[in-house]
C-alpha cells in the first residue's frame, strides 16, 4: 500500500477535527459576549469531541507501524 492511499482519510479526519475544534472556539467566544454560562457548557463537548475525533484511528491499512520503521 502506497501511503498516497491513507491521505484522503486523515484529511478528511484532519478536517472535521479542526472544524469541530473551531465550533468550540466560536462557543467559547459566544459565552463571553452573548451567553456566558451556556456558551461555555456548549463549548466543553464540541472540544472533547475534536479531540476524541482526531485521535480516532483510521482503517488497519492507514496505521503507522513503528516497528516497520526500522527497516
């Protein structure tokens, strides 16, 4: 397996991490000006949720094996 063949899904798993991460920024900052108890209790799972996305692990295929390094 070439490693152009896992590109597309950590992108897209890049991606949907960062923009769950920006909702939480936009919350975080919607509970300074708009809603302060709300915004921040929205922004706690949408940060918890990136996190957990972009640690997700993609197929048996697109993992890094760190013994096969070495060689």
């Amino acid at each position: 397996m070439k490693i152009t063949d896992c590109l597309p899904q950590k992108g897209v798993k890049s991606f949907i991490a960062f923009m769950l991460m920006l909702g939480a920024v936009a919350c975080v900052f919607a509970g300074f000006t708009i809603l302060p108890v709300i915004g921040f209790l929205v922004a706690i799972p949408f940060a918890v949720v990136s996190i957990l996305f972009y640690r997700l692990h993609l197929n048996d295929q697109c993992q890094i094996d760190p013994n096969k390094l070495d060689s």
